[in-house]
C-alpha cells in the first residue's frame, strides 16, 4: 500500500503545471552550470547548463515548457519548487511578495541602528557625502546621552520582545569618541542577557584602529569596515586627513597590525569612481598578492554618488543613473578571478528606511530615517526620558510601497532605490538600467568567489 501510495504521489507531481517565478534571475555560470538566485525568497541555486537552459524558456511564459520536463528529475523539480523558483500559474505571486516583504518590515523582533558617535572627522574625503554636517557645530555624544539612548534600546528590546539587534557605530569618525564608543560596546552587548543576540558593526576610516583600540573593542565587536580608494596615490588624493597628509600609508599599517587578531571580521568597502577604476584594479592585485587576503571576511566595491548638498541642488530629484556602468561588475569578477571574498551586494532591502523598527540617532539624539538622511531630515527624538518621539513622515517612510515593487524583478531587493538618493523619504531612485548592466555579474562573481572549490570539486 505504501509503494502504491508513493507511486501515485509521484505521477501527480508530474502531471503539476508551473511557471518560472517573476523574481528569479537565471545567470549563466560556465560551459555546464547557470545559477538561479531569487530576489524575493533570496534563494540562490546552482544548476546544469540544461536545466539552466530549460528553465530560461519558461521566462514569460505561463506554465511548463514541455522541455524542462525532459532534463529534470522529480526531486530537481520538487527542489526548485521548493525554493520557489517553479510555482504554480495560478499563484498570485504580487500578492504572496507583499506579504513577504511587510512580514520584514513589520517584524518588531529585529531591531537595527546606526549611532553616529561624533560629527568630528579627521579626514577631509574630497567626495564626503555628508557635507551637511560641516554646517554645524562639531559634537559628541556624550556619556549622559550615550545613557538616555541605552534606555530607549533597552526599553524597546524588552517591549517589543526583540530578539536580533544590529547596531552600526559610526560618524564622523567614531573612534574620535572612542571612550563613549567603548562605553557603548560594552553596555549593548550586555543586552544579550536579556536573550537578545546583538551583532555590533564597527564603521571606522581605519586611521586611528591601531592593535591596542582594537583589543579594547574585540571582545564586542563582530565587524569592521574600513573603506580605501586604491592604491596609494589614488587613495592619497580622494581620502586624505584633514591637514592634507595622505592616509594611505597610516591604514595599510593598522590593517597589517591587526592581522590574525581581527581574522575574519575586517570588510573592505572600496570606494570607485571612473578616474579612479585603474587604482582599484591596482588595490586588486595587490590585495591578492599579500597577506591581507587571508584575513578579510570580504571585499565590497561601492560607486561613489552625489553629496546631499548636490542632490539638493538638483532640487532633490532622482539622480542620474551610475557612471560606472557594467564596469562595476567588470571589477567584482576580477576580485572572484583572485578568489578574494566578496559580499552579498546583489542583496540590498528592505533598508532601514522602510523597517518597522529602525533608527539613525546622532550626537543630539536627533532620529532619522537612514543614514544617508544624517543632519538632513530629521523625522523625531529620543527625549530626555528615554521615550521617542517620532513625525508623521517616520510612519509614512516605513508604509510607503514603491510603486515599482511587485512589478519589478528587482523590487524586494532595491525597493525603489535609495530614497536619499531621490532627494526624499517618500521618492525612489529607479536602479533598473544599472541592475539590468552588472546584476548577473554581481551572482556570477559572488558564486565563483565562494564556492569555486565545490564547483570544481
């Protein structure tokens, strides 16, 4: 009876009719293997070049093409089902993504912050986004407001049950307030008695992250990102201190002093500009070469955008598309080429903008939306009472729903694009010409870079 059983569940699966999901992006991998990654579910599957060629005549199409019957297996095809790569026609799959991104936004148990430490910086970046915080007095956080923050956090974590927080130190330069930054380590980590996992993101220019700050910081700190331009003389131009002298030598030295202490919790975020492409490639090489390679947890290229007083004065409209173009992805395949690692950066959203239960607090415990957001728009504050006080336009970011969500393949990951970008909370910045030039790349280049052991094991 049970053989039976099995056999006609098997040839009822069978029979079931599909459609390949509208969020799925299928990328060629090499001569026998496509990859399929699900920016919806972001599920990433390695499969044959025939099952990768099948499933690409199903794009557009309304149900099964009689051709992918004749390259998978039942379990592959109860696989991709699984994954939700294949459902079925009659799913409303708009409706179901929704559900899954407000199930994210809304979930009240996860809590992200970004806490800048001071507006202080002892670099002068010759593209600084933040140039609205020179418009103001320099400033700390103090240790007494450092307190009245540490009581809303642990406020909200114990009512509202939270039980993931994620916290990003960072300015100016945080490490300029390195006793409060300490102080903060120290306290938010604590909040783990309370059952909640705390993950701690140090953002750091790297300049002042010599061995001893960072052994005060290890025992709390999960990552670190340090950004460089390339190699020395371009790095030197675009980041140098605020007198003037280059800063590459002083974090190349810090980096190299950290070694084997800080193994596996060092990011590096590259910051690319089409005059500098040729130093980043340069930094590549050289990275490849030392034995840096064997301590980064992962390397990240970021294009270099408009300042917040730029994108305003193009009356805070959507900016013009990257400069960089498919170059970007040229750059992320050379890392994998290396078998640098590199992160996720096909997966961006839903960002803190649009999460239920995430701040960006600075010095004056002023409340923003999102970083990019710092000492721009303000949407509330945290009282002297440890209580928030939040305005209308916090509420509608976090309700707003791009109008280009559902529809788009890219949706739940870009969600309309930065809305600091775009000049405002309730404004998307349409990335789809950019994705469409250097997502595959993007895939292609994680999956080479990670796996490249088991691909041609």
């Amino acid at each position: 009876m049970g053989k039976a059983v099995e056999l006609n569940q098997t040839a009822c699966f069978c029979k079931m009719r599909r459609k390949i999901s509208q969020y799925v992006v299928l990328v060629p991998l090499d001569e026998q293997r496509g990859v399929l990654f699900s920016t919806l579910h972001r599920h990433l599957l390695t499969v044959s070049e025939e099952l990768w060629c099948a499933l690409t005549q199903l794009v557009g199409v309304q149900q099964e093409h009689e051709s992918i019957a004749m390259v998978a297996t039942n379990d592959e095809l109860k696989l991709l089902e699984d994954l939700h790569f294949l459902i079925s026609p009659d799913q409303n799959e708009k409706l179901f993504a929704r559900y899954l991104i407000n199930m994210a936004k809304y979930n009240t148990s996860v809590m992200c912050l970004f806490i800048s430490f001071t507006s202080r910086c002892n670099f002068k970046c010759s593209y600084c986004y933040q140039d609205f915080r020179t418009s103001r007095p320099p400033q700390d956080l103090s240790r007494q407001k450092w307190q009245i923050l540490l009581a809303f956090i642990r406020n909200r974590v114990l009512e509202f049950r939270v039980s993931d927080l994620s916290v990003a130190l960072f300015g100016g330069e945080p490490l300029l307030n390195l006793e409060v930054v300490g102080r903060a380590c120290e306290d938010l980590k604590a909040l783990e008695k309370e059952g909640c996992r705390v993950s701690l993101t140090l953002i750091t220019n790297g300049s002042l992250l010599t061995l001893p700050v960072w052994k005060s910081l290890a025992p709390y700190v999960d990552l670190v990102q340090i950004t460089l331009d390339g190699i020395k003389e371009v790095h030197d131009k675009h980041r140098a201190f605020a007198n003037g002298h280059g800063s590459y030598d002083v974090l190349m030295t810090n980096i190299a002093a950290l070694g084997q202490e800080a193994y596996n919790k060092i990011t590096l975020r590259v910051n690319v500009q089409p005059e500098t492409l040729q130093g980043v490639y340069k930094l590549v090489e050289l990275i490849a070469m030392s034995e840096l390679r064997s301590v980064l947890r992962a390397i990240d290229f970021e294009e270099v955008f408009p300042t917040q007083r730029e994108v305003c004065a193009g009356a805070c409209g959507i900016v013009k598309g990257s400069r960089l173009g498919k170059r970007l992805g040229e750059l992320f395949m050379t890392a994998a080429a290396f078998e640098l690692p590199l992160t996720r950066k096909f997966v961006f959203a839903p960002c803190v903008h649009s999460l239920a239960n995430s701040f960006v607090v600075d010095e004056e415990l002023r409340v923003y939306k999102c970083p990019g957001f710092l000492y721009w728009q303000p949407v509330g504050m945290v009282r002297k009472d440890s209580s928030i006080e939040l305005t209308p336009e916090w509420y509608e970011a976090v309700a707003y729903e791009p109008p280009c969500a559902l529809n788009c393949v890219y949706g739940p990951i870009c969600y309309g694009g930065c809305r600091a970008q775009a000049g405002g909370l309730d404004r998307v910045h349409c990335k789809k010409l950019h994705l469409d030039e250097i997502f595959g790349s993007l895939i292609k280049a994680y999956v080479l870079a990670k796996h490249v052991r088991k691909l041609h094991a």
